[in-house]
C-alpha cells in the first residue's frame, strides 16, 4: 500500500509516518515502478505498536528500546518489564508535578479578586512579583509543550 492508504487505514497523519521513517522506527520500504514508498503489514503492524506506545506517552527513544529488545535473541521478557516501569515512575513523577503546577496555577487564579482593570489584575500582578516561582523546579514541566 502506499503511504496515503497506511496512513488512512493507520489513522495516522502522512507526515508523522515519514517522521517515523526519518527516526529509524519503521524499516525502509520498497519502491514501486513509479518510485512511490510501498508499505507492507510489517509497516502496519510497527506503525501501529508506535501509536499505542505514542498513547502511553512513551518517547520515541523507549519505543526504540522495546523494538530492540523484541527483536533480541533474549527469550527473557525483564528488560521489557524494567523499561515499562521506569516509564511508569516518570508519569508518576510527572502527575505529582502536574498537581504543583496546578496549585500555583490556583494561587494565581486566587490573587485575583475579581475581575476588573487590568493594572490591577492579580495575575499579571504575581507573575511579575514572583508568585510563580521562576526557577524554582515547579514552574515547568519539561517535555510538555512541543
């Protein structure tokens, strides 16, 4: 299939499979008579593993690891266990940052008393005092805005 219909039938946009492709997950396709990229259920199949791995909020480097470790020779599956729980630890620690963030989010909403004048917004009054804490470990959360 060419890569409009693995996209279609991946519901995956055109041009996350060529990312893909760039990052090395999906393995070099054939070409066709016309020189278009011909897709098989090799294709299929690993593009949608990446999706349910993507879902899960795994980075490309962890799906890459799981590739390689399902492709090993290694009949022992820890490695696979060991990975997914690392990840399991970084959502953990990515929740507890969320919660932090989202209390200081409220402090500021808080600062406000009511709605009114903007020279006395309380929001933009505590994000240029200091009630957001920059630099302080809290004010952001690596990895979230991409």
């Amino acid at each position: 299939m060419k890569i409009g219909e693995i996209a279609q039938a991946a519901a995956c946009p055109v041009e996350t499979i060529r990312y893909y492709e760039r990052e090395g997950l999906l393995p070099p396709t054939v070409r066709s008579s016309g020189n278009y990229r011909i897709y098989s259920a090799i294709h299929f199949e690993r593009l949608n593993f990446i999706r349910r791995c993507r879902s899960l909020d795994m980075s490309l480097g962890e799906i890459r690891s799981l590739f390689q470790l399902r492709d090993s020779e290694t009949p022992d599956c820890r490695a696979i266990d060991d990975l997914v729980n690392t990840h399991l630890l970084h959502v953990e620690n990515r929740m507890r940052e969320l919660r932090a963030l989202k209390k200081q989010l409220r402090e500021l909403l808080d600062a406000c008393a009511s709605p009114g004048q903007m020279a006395a917004c309380g929001v933009l009054k505590g994000l240029s005092t200091g009630t957001a804490k920059p630099g302080s470990k809290l004010s952001h959360l690596p990895g979230t805005h991409r």
